[in-house]
C-alpha cells in the first residue's frame, strides 16, 4: 500500500495562509512603531483626565488605557497571522521604552508583551478564522484584562476588591471600544481605500463592497 507524504492541498492552503510573507513583517512593524508613537502622546496626555477620574472613583482610570492596547489588536486584524497582535503590541511598547517613559523600560516592554499576549489568545480561540466587530472587541477585551491583571500586580498591589472590581470593568470597557472596536473600524477604513489589497483583510473588505 502506497502511503502519501505529500501535505494535502487544504493543509498546505492553511500553513500558506498562517505563513508571514516580508510584506507583512514589514508592515507589522510600521503598525507597530506608528502606535509606538501614540504611546509616547498618550504617555503624557492621560495625565490630565486621570487626575479628573482617580478622586472622583478611584479605579475609574481603568477608561484611561485603552490608547495602550490598541496595537496589536491592529496588527491582527490587519496582518492575520497568528503572533501578529504580540508582534505589534511589543514593538510598540519598545518604541516608548526606548524613548523614556516614567514607568521604566523593562517594565513598559513586559506590559507590552502581557497585552499583546491578551489579545493574541482571543484570535486563537477562534483559530485565527473569525475577524468581525465582536471578536476584535473581544480582542480588546482580552488585551484589557492581562493588561490590568498585570497592573493590578505590579502597580496596585494590596488594592482593595472595589479598586480591583472598578478597574477591571473599566478597563475592559476601554479595551473593547477603543482597542476593539476603534482598530476594527481602522482596519475596515484603511482596507476600504485599497491599500490593504496585499492582505486577506484588505481583500475581504473589497469583496464585501
């Protein structure tokens, strides 16, 4: 009996699929600095409401990070290749560590990595296939909760249960809107002009019009 060893045409249309190519390294990286340099604003521009929300109930901040988790959420709905939303979102927490932030370089780069991580394991659950409104935000909602998880450890240890509830569900809410659903409304805006006709979301998008 002849047994085959040739990898079957849909095997190898998935590994094709789930490949990086140089384009998509590359762009991947532009994501990733390009959010880099959102941090680095938002770095400083969070300051001015956070000092609104913590007196007014403290753990409220939690709306605040959003702006902080929105990379690698990006970079896979754009990308679609599994380790593009750890990719994008640690790239970018590297471009503000380089440059100077207060919560100190190693510290800036792991909270990249944890967020990104958050994110990349809701676009696993669903096997790298689904890529629509409600995952992205819960994508969102993932990066948001390792993320806070991570701060709840590092900054806010000894935090009481009211601190830590308030903080969480601010902060996914945050994540799931601005992280989510902002980046998947980007995505759809940027594969709308034909300039993502390279990627599979770019393509999808073009044959949904």
């Amino acid at each position: 009996m002849h047994v085959s060893t040739s990898t079957s045409p849909r095997g190898a249309a998935t590994a094709d699929r789930f490949r990086w190519r140089v384009v998509d390294i590359v762009v991947a990286s532009v994501i990733g600095v390009a959010s880099g340099l959102i941090f680095l604003f938002w770095n400083v521009a969070y300051i001015g409401p956070k000092s609104l929300l913590e007196p007014l109930l403290p753990g409220l901040q939690g709306l605040l990070d959003g702006p902080w988790l929105f990379a690698g959420v990006l970079g896979a709905l754009i990308i679609r290749k599994p380790g593009a939303a750890v990719y994008t979102e640690t790239l970018a927490a590297v471009v503000s560590a380089l440059v100077g932030n207060s919560w100190g370089g190693f510290l800036t780069i792991e909270a990249g990595l944890v967020q990104g991580l958050g994110a990349e394991l809701v676009f696993l659950i669903f096997l790298y296939a689904r890529w629509s409104l409600p995952i992205a935000m819960l994508a969102g909602v993932g990066a948001a909760l390792a993320g806070g998880i991570n701060n709840l450890v590092l900054w806010y240890a000894g935090a009481d249960t009211a601190f830590t509830v308030i903080y969480l569900v601010s902060t996914a809410i945050s994540g799931a809107l601005i992280a989510g659903a902002l980046s998947w409304l980007l995505a759809r805006g940027l594969a709308a002009t034909g300039a993502l006709d390279r990627f599979a979301s770019g393509r999808a998008a073009r044959v949904r019009v």
